[in-house]
C-alpha cells in the first residue's frame, strides 16, 4: 500500500488566515485536498467545490486533474473584486492627469 501524502491547505481573508496540514491518500486531485480539508467549516460561505486554486503561489488550471504531491501547499483563492489590469489602467491615468497638473 502506498504511503499517505503530507500536505498543506491554506485560506486567509484580509483579517485571518488558516493554514491546515492534513495527509491525504496518493493519488489525490488538488480538489480533493481543499475538499478534504474543510476549509469551508472555518469560513462559512466559502465553495471549495468551485474555489479557484493553486500550488505554492502558481493557479492550478485543471484543479480536478492535477494530483498533490508530498510536501505541496495548496491555495484556495478568494475571486477578485477588481479586474488588476483595470486597477493598473486607472492607476496609470490618475497619475497622467496629476502630471499634466503640475
């Protein structure tokens, strides 16, 4: 039998974070592990079944194919409020237009 796989799982809002270590059995998706992990009893309202996620900072595409590996941290995203390329625009054009100003 194989042995079990040592992970992390992890979720932080803007105020609190919680970092879970669990062992899950090989040839777990990195699905599976958000859902094993039962983020979702710590932060109420939170979808893992539908949760953007990742590994060690790098989205995982295809969350339901690709299976953790020993020592992994995997990510549960919040969604974005604001598009950062429309943040970055209007960024960019309020500091044009206070240059313009001086």
């Amino acid at each position: 039998m194989d042995k079990p796989i040592a992970i992390e799982v992890v979720y932080a809002l803007a105020d609190r974070q919680r970092l879970l270590s669990l062992t899950v059995p090989p040839g777990t998706s990195v699905r599976q592990a958000a859902l094993l992990s039962g983020m979702d009893r710590h932060f109420p309202g939170l979808d893992l079944a539908g949760a953007p996620l990742g590994i060690f900072g790098k989205a995982v595409a295809k969350p339901d194919e690709r299976l953790v590996q020993d020592g992994e941290r995997v990510e549960i995203y919040r969604p974005l409020i604001a598009d950062p390329k429309e943040v970055r625009k209007q960024r960019a054009a309020k500091a044009a237009a206070k240059k313009a100003d001086d």
